[in-house]
C-alpha cells in the first residue's frame, strides 16, 4: 500500500521482511535513546532480527501460538528509504480494553510531521480489509497528541481506567469503520 503525504512524499506500508533489518535496528536504537527500556514491536534487547522476524511471521499467519499471543498484522511504514513508523492489528477480540487493538508509533525524531495522522489512518484502512468494523484504541490521558489523533480520526471514548495498577490512565476509545 502506498500513500501520500503532501504532493512530495511517497510512503510505503509493508510487512517486515529480512531486508529490512538495518532500518529497523536504527530505529529501535533510536527508539532506546529515548525511551531506554523500549521494546518496539516485542523486540527485546537480547533478541536478533531473524528471531524477532519469524515471531513476527507466526503472529501474522495466526498458529501456532503460545498462551497469551493473539494473531496480530505488523506493519513498517517508510518515508523513501526511512523507516519512521509502525503499526499493529490485533485481529481478535481478546482482552483488547486493557491496550487496544491497533497500535502505531512514530520514529521520536519524526514526531509531529503528519506521520502518525497518515500511519493511523492506514491502520483504520487495513482493519477494514481485514474485516474488522470496529476497533478499539487506547492512549494514555496525558497524551494530547494521542487523544487528538484517535478524536479527529472518529475515536469515541469509552471510559478511562487505570493500566495494571501503573498508576498510568488509559483513555480507552471505540470507532466504527
């Protein structure tokens, strides 16, 4: 899936591939100096890229999994040849009001550029093709971009609720495809 941004930028929507291990180790790099203890997409500080990649795989094909693992579609998103984003559908209905179905995130030095606008409508795009008709999407309340992203997008909140006792409050929100 291709879409634009502005009349300049093409931006590609795929699924991970092994080709693409040296733009997604520079961002979860970035990522870490930021956020240290970051762990884009499952990728944990101890884990290679192959080993992240066929988890990725198994997840997208739906079996076999492990307890806990729901069949989840992950999406890189390139500017030209800059990864600068990411997007994930979980595609069952499972415990989604703690997190949320669909995940994005925006490579923090791209933040605030139209990126995550673009990435979330994609999203919206992507569980329609997939069949999902209503989605549910969290973000944390003091997240004004978050909650402006997920109002201007149709997001309809449902209620806020504290995530696993973090004391962190979770704005939880509903939208019809």
């Amino acid at each position: 899936m291709v879409i634009k941004m502005g009349d300049a930028t093409k931006m590609l929507i795929k699924f991970p591939s092994i080709t693409d291990q040296a733009a997604w180790i520079e961002f979860v790099n970035e990522a870490r100096k930021f956020y240290a203890d970051a762990t884009p997409l499952g990728y944990l500080k101890e884990m290679d890229y192959k080993t992240w990649l066929d988890t990725t795989i198994r997840l997208n094909i739906g079996t076999p999994l492990k307890d806990g693992e729901i069949p989840t579609s992950s999406f890189f998103v390139f500017d030209g040849p800059r990864l600068v984003g990411y997007l994930t559908i979980k595609r069952k209905n499972l415990n989604l009001d703690k997190v949320g179905q669909v995940y994005i995130n925006v490579r923090p030095s791209d933040r605030k550029k139209g990126y995550g606008d673009y990435i979330f409508k994609a999203a919206i795009r992507k569980c329609k093709e997939i069949g999902i008709m209503k989605i549910i999407v969290s973000c944390p309340q003091e997240s004004i971009g978050g909650i402006k992203l997920i109002e201007n997008n149709g997001g309809t909140l449902q209620e806020e609720k504290e995530l696993n006792g973090s004391g962190i409050i979770m704005k939880i929100y509903s939208i019809d495809i």
